[in-house]
C-alpha cells in the first residue's frame, strides 16, 4: 500500500442528475408503457385452462402438474391422457400474462434492493472497508424497497384464483394427491398477507434504520453510529434469511403449489446477489464516469468483478445442484418442474445456462476484463438481463404453461420498471452527500488497492 498517495475527496460533492440521462429514463419509461400497450392490443384474447390433475401412476405422473394449456377462440382444451381433471377453470391469457409480469418484475426489483442492503449488511460485519467509497450506491438501491411491496399484494389480490391455485377452494379440497391439503397450514390467505406484510416491514425498518445511521454518522461524526450499525446488521442478516426464503417459496413457489425443492430459497437468492452486485456495479461505473467518484480506483471495479464472477459460480452451483438432485430422485411432483420448463421453453432453458454462467464465467475468469471497466459494465449489463429472464423461468410457466414467453408485454414492464428503478435510485443519491466522510475506513478504501 505504502506508494499509493491518498486521493484527494471533494467531501461535499453531491450527485445531480444531468438532463440527458433523465430524458434517457423517461424514455425508457415510455417505451415500456408503450410495449405494454402492443402486449395489450396483439393478445390473443384466448384464455389459459386450469386443469387440476390428479397422478395417475408413473406413465403420466411427469405431466401431473403440468396443467395449463392455452386456448385461442372456442377451442377444446384437452386433458393429458390418463388423468381426470378434478376442477377446471378458465384464466382470461391476457390478464394473467399482464400479472405475472407485474409479479416477475416487483419481485426482481424487491430482490435486487433487499440484496444491497443485505451487501451493505455484510459488508458491516465483516468489517470491510474497500466498498465504502462507493457505498452510497447500494444505500441507495436498497431504499427502493419501499415501492415493489405494495404491486406484490395488488398482483395477488387480483390475480390469486389465476396464480395461486391454493387459493381455491374446491381446488385444494379435491387435490388427489392431498398435497394441497397437507399445506394449508402455510398455504392459507390470511396468514400468506400477515406474514408477507411483516416480511416487508421488518426489510424496510432495516433499510431505514441503517440508512438514516449512515447519514447521522456523516452529520455528527461519532464512531458510536458505525456500531450501533454492526449490531443492527447482524440481526438483519440472522432475520433476513429466514424472511426471504419464505418469501421466494411465498411468491415464486407456490405457483405451482404441488412442486416443492428444499434448495429454492437460496436458489432465488443466489440469482438476486449476483443481480444486486451488477447493479451496484453498473451505478457505480456511471458514476465513475461521469466524474463523481473519482477517489475510486480500478481496483475497486477489480473487486466488484471478483464479487459477479464468484458469485456466478455460486448461483450455477446451486443451480445445478436443485436440477441433478431432482432429475436423479425422479420423483413425479418434483420433476415437473423441469419437465415443463424443458418441454415448453427449451431454448430458453438452455441460453440461460450460457447467459448465467458459460459468458460471464468465461469473460470474467481474465483479469484484464475486470480491470477494464466497459468490459465490467457490459457484464453486468448480461448479468442483469440474465437473471431477468431467470425470473420470468421461475414464475412464466406455472402461470401461462406452454403459451408464456418473453414478447412485447414482458419487455414492456421490464423497462417500465427499470427506468422507474434507476430514476428512483438516482434520486436518493442526489439527496446524499457521496462520501460518507466520516466512516471509520473510509481511508482504507481510498487507499484499496489489489
């Protein structure tokens, strides 16, 4: 470290956003709206059937769940062979397409702010110091929380009899595998929105616990604010990963209530770090570049390229391990899951492989790509979009079956809510000075270097 001058901090530099990226924003904002509108004006105006099928022995038992087909007009819907449809009803396509959608994106925005505070929490405990130059920007993403809560329970309380087949009475009581049964206990109404809304509240009174702490700790100066911060981080690590695996299987996984995988939670939450670390990164790089953050240097974007290409690993580690665990079990109500991804979205399936993990393990793995910062940012822009449509592959086909895939609609609330997000973000970070001048290491992440 000893050749390494410190840099010197403009300490009351604040971030404004310039015309030419609001516009950039806004217009993203509008081509989403307008996508959403061809999504609404080019649908079908079929419907998606819901058929509840019982198992009927192993020569059909990987199509027993596998119970939406879309119809267009008048058509027939066809029941799989060897199964009895116990209940039936008709899903308006457009409606549902639209909601799962809303769903798809709310929850990957949620994810993505949780997990920079969960960044900024781990960050805490472990006493780190290289991020604090830019720690600004996960403070900021994490304040998003507060906005995709509420679209959530919108989304379920329009759309529950559509996406939620455990909402449905008569449903849950002729399930002939009784598994519907057996869930109620968690799978019920009432208790699923008092748990979610304490679930949301516990995550923002952290985000605005921690938040306001920082800001105090740049006002007064005390060393006793980055404590009081350590120990508060602590239990929201301890609280967040109870609340979020029961998040994922609440929101994502019980869509298709029959399927259960022990991995899921750390599933969703592997796939929402590396999208939170690509976020930040891609924030931080803008800045960088429009000269706000100069005391940051390219070690500092080296190690944020280390955290995506670790962390990708992980998520393909997991990944895996879900897939081989349930394809070697061969247990029917479990292999469902895959065989309808693989059946009805095969090309899908098999690019997120290469988008998740084959690129960015291959592009990363060099040192140079993450010392080269529009080589970072690409990257992270691949991550996002990635992990995106890893979204839609978790909720699409238990909502829509084989007729769901990304078209106008799904694009359309993509940008809606990316513009809303990043405007969002760069709003609270125009509120804030970018340097938490007073933080105990704030000097050795200016000094940081690797």
């Amino acid at each position: 470290m000893g050749h390494h001058h410190e840099p010197t901090v403009d300490y009351d530099k604040r971030f404004t956003l310039d015309e030419t990226t609001k516009k950039v924003l806004i217009a993203t904002i509008i081509v989403g709206i307008i996508f959403i509108i061809i999504g609404l004006l080019t649908s079908t105006g079929g419907s998606v059937s819901a058929e509840k099928h019982g198992g009927g022995g192993h020569h059909s038992s990987l199509q027993s769940t596998s119970v939406l087909h879309f119809a267009s007009g008048g058509e027939n819907q066809e029941a799989h062979q060897g199964h009895a449809a116990t209940g039936h009803h008709e899903k308006p396509f457009s409606l549902v397409r639209n909601l799962s959608s809303l769903l798809v994106n709310a929850m990957f925005f949620l994810c993505v702010s949780v997990l920079s505070l969960f960044f900024l929490a781990v960050k805490n405990v472990s006493n780190a110091g290289w991020y604090v130059g830019f720690m600004r920007v996960p403070e900021s993403i994490a304040k998003f929380i507060i906005i995709p809560p509420a679209i959530l329970l919108l989304v379920f309380f329009i759309g529950k009899p559509y996406i939620y087949e455990w909402t449905i009475e008569e449903v849950v009581k002729n399930d002939p595998l009784g598994l519907l049964q057996n869930k109620t206990w968690w799978l019920s109404t009432g208790f699923f929105v008092v748990r979610n809304i304490i679930f949301f509240g516990i995550w923002i009174f952290f985000m605005l616990q921690l938040t306001k702490l920082s800001l105090q700790e740049d006002e007064i100066g005390d060393q006793s604010f980055f404590k009081k911060r350590v120990s508060l981080s602590a239990l929201f690590i301890v609280l967040f990963a109870l609340t979020f695996s029961a998040t994922s299987w609440d929101w994502i996984m019980s869509i298709e209530a029959h399927w259960f995988s022990t991995m899921f939670g750390v599933y969703v939450f592997a796939s929402s770090w590396v999208t939170a670390i690509a976020f930040i990164t891609l924030i931080t790089i803008f800045l960088y570049t429009k000269g706000y953050l100069p005391h940051l240097n390219i070690s500092h974007f080296h190690d944020l390229g280390r955290h995506m290409f670790g962390f990708t690993v992980f998520y393909m580690y997991i990944w895996f391990s879900q897939f081989l665990l349930i394809w070697y079990a061969n247990i029917p109500e479990e292999g469902a899951y895959f065989y309808k991804r693989i059946n009805d979205y095969p090309i899908l399936f098999f690019a997120l492989i290469f988008i998740n993990f084959i690129i960015p393990f291959l592009f990363l793995l060099r040192k140079a790509n993450l010392r080269h910062i529009p080589s970072l940012a690409l990257m992270a822009c691949v991550l996002i979009i990635g992990h995106w449509l890893d979204f839609n592959m978790m909720v699409l086909p238990g909502t829509l079956g084989a007729a769901g895939g990304i078209g106008a609609t799904e694009i359309g609330f993509f940008l809606l809510f990316l513009g809303i997000f990043i405007l969002f973000t760069f709003h609270n970070l125009s509120k804030v000075p970018l340097v938490p001048k007073n933080h105990p290491y704030l000097k050795e992440s200016l000094l940081h270097e690797t």
